[in-house]
C-alpha cells in the first residue's frame, strides 16, 4: 500500500494536464453544430478517489509513463469514458482515443482499498450483527472489533488489509454494492479456512506433542503484532476455537502461532496469510 507521504496528488495531476496541454484550462473547440467550451476540472465523487478532465483528446500526452515515470505504479489505471459505460486501461495512449472520448477518470489505489475496507467493514457489522454463536456472543466481534494492536488498527481492518484483491477495484467502481458484497463473501470463505487449518494443526500438536500437553501457559502472537500469556486449555466448539481460560482466553482466528517452553508453533503455513504479509489474494 502507499504511504501518506507517496500518496497521488491529484491537484499535482490537474495542474500537469493544463500546463501541458495545448489549450489553456477552459476553452472553446469549433463543433459540427457550432463551438463548444471545455474545461479540464475536478469533479468530487462519493469516495473523493478520482480526478475527472473533459475531453482528453484535446490534451497532449503521450503515455501514462509519462505523466511520473517514478510513481506509475501509484495509478490502478484509467477509465476513459465513452457514452454511459467505461473502458479500462493500464497503459494507455491518450492521442490514439479520438473525439469519442469525453471524459476520463484517474483513481488513487490507496484511497479505493481504504473506502473499500470501509464499507466492508460497516456491511460485516450488518450482516452478522444478529447471529450469536453457542455462547450466545455476537459473531460479527469475531471478525470486527474496537480493539487496537501495536500496530494502531482496528483489529477487523487489519485483517481486510492481508487482502489485496487488485480485481476488484475495477468492480468497485464499477459497481460498490456489487463489489463490496463480493469482497465480503471472498473473505468470509477465506477466514472459514484459515480457521480449519488452524483448528486441525492445533489440534495436532495436542495429539502429538507431550511437552505441549504438559506445559500450564502458553505466549500466543496474534495477528495485531501483540503477545499474549494464556493458560494452557483449549476449548473447541462448532463454530468457536479459544485458547487459554475464560478469564484470559483469545479465538484462535487472531492467532498466528503459539509458543512454549522457547519453541514457536506456526498455525498458518500460507504465506498469503501470515501476519505482517501483503500478498494479493485470487479474486473473481
């Protein structure tokens, strides 16, 4: 993800378009029914991610390489706009779109991924605010909580954040509703199996390991980056797996490994879900 200080300027972006444009920032162009004004803008959207410029074709650039050799890799792309649908491009060459294209829009990756895990986050809330597990607790803490780690985040956010579904991006803006729903089932499934293998690798330790089986606590790490001592119990029910008591027990989905007596048990072998990885993730 980029940083605060590497983020997209879109104000920088504006002002590039009119000084190298060969128009100056409003003007009139001769038309089949006469002269027509265009103006290259800011347009505000819902999600304030994206820049719009009128008619592009009247502006001179080459290549998107050209507009920061150095920060290409800060655009997800561009949509040029032709009549009501979008065209999608990574690479494209503005002169060769023609006086078809009226509109274009520049997306900053940082901000669709943030509105995206937003919104992901307020829909999990909705969707599971009335389900209880056997305990009668709400799901939906498991997976969104006001809880902080050491890294700052809220512990729901930071798991979104192991996922960067590239794919979905064109989706979101496309669509947001769509797309949010999707991301969402996407990442219910994945954590279901997360959880499996965790489960199945704890369990056996407990089935194999003596030392494990005699030890009275145990350090869990946790996916926020905290450590945590825990009485030595596990407690597995259908739908909720906790290590350690009642008093200080923690689910195993915030679990990244478990350590006892100077030996460290990784309970996730899939390097796209280890804690403190970004790694894109399949999606759609």
């Amino acid at each position: 993800m980029l940083s605060d200080q590497s983020m997209f300027n879109e104000d920088d972006f504006v002002d590039f378009l009119i000084n190298t444009s060969p128009k100056p920032y409003s003007f009139c162009t001769s038309a089949e029914d006469g002269f027509k004004e265009v103006s290259l803008a800011k347009v505000a959207d819902p999600t304030g991610s994206y820049v719009v410029v009128l008619d592009i074709s009247l502006v001179g650039i080459s290549t998107l390489e050209n507009l920061f050799p150095k920060e290409a890799k800060k655009f997800c792309g561009i949509y040029f706009k032709y009549g009501d649908y979008f065209i999608y491009t990574e690479d494209s060459i503005f002169g060769e779109i023609g006086e078809a294209c009226t509109e274009f829009q520049v997306y900053s990756q940082e901000k669709l991924f943030h509105q995206l895990y937003m919104e992901a986050n307020a829909e999990l809330t909705a969707r599971y605010k009335d389900l209880k597990d056997e305990e009668g607790k709400p799901v939906f803490e498991k997976l969104i909580t006001k809880r902080k780690g050491k890294k700052g985040l809220p512990m729901g956010i930071y798991k979104f954040r192991k996922y960067e579904p590239y794919d979905i991006l064109q989706q979101y803006i496309a669509n947001p509703a769509e797309a949010v729903s999707n991301f969402i089932d996407k990442y219910v499934e994945f954590n279901k199996e997360c959880k499996a293998e965790k489960t199945a690798r704890l369990g056996q330790m407990l089935y194999d390991n003596e030392t494990f089986k005699r030890a009275r606590t145990a350090w869990v790490t946790l996916e926020s980056g905290d450590r945590k001592k825990v009485k030595n119990e596990i407690k597995i029910l259908e739908t909720v797996v906790r290590i350690g008591t009642a008093a200080d027990s923690v689910e195993i989905d915030d679990v990244v490994s478990v350590e006892y007596n100077t030996a460290s048990i990784p309970l996730l072998t899939d390097k796209n879900i280890k804690s403190n990885d970004i790694e894109e993730v399949p999606f759609l």
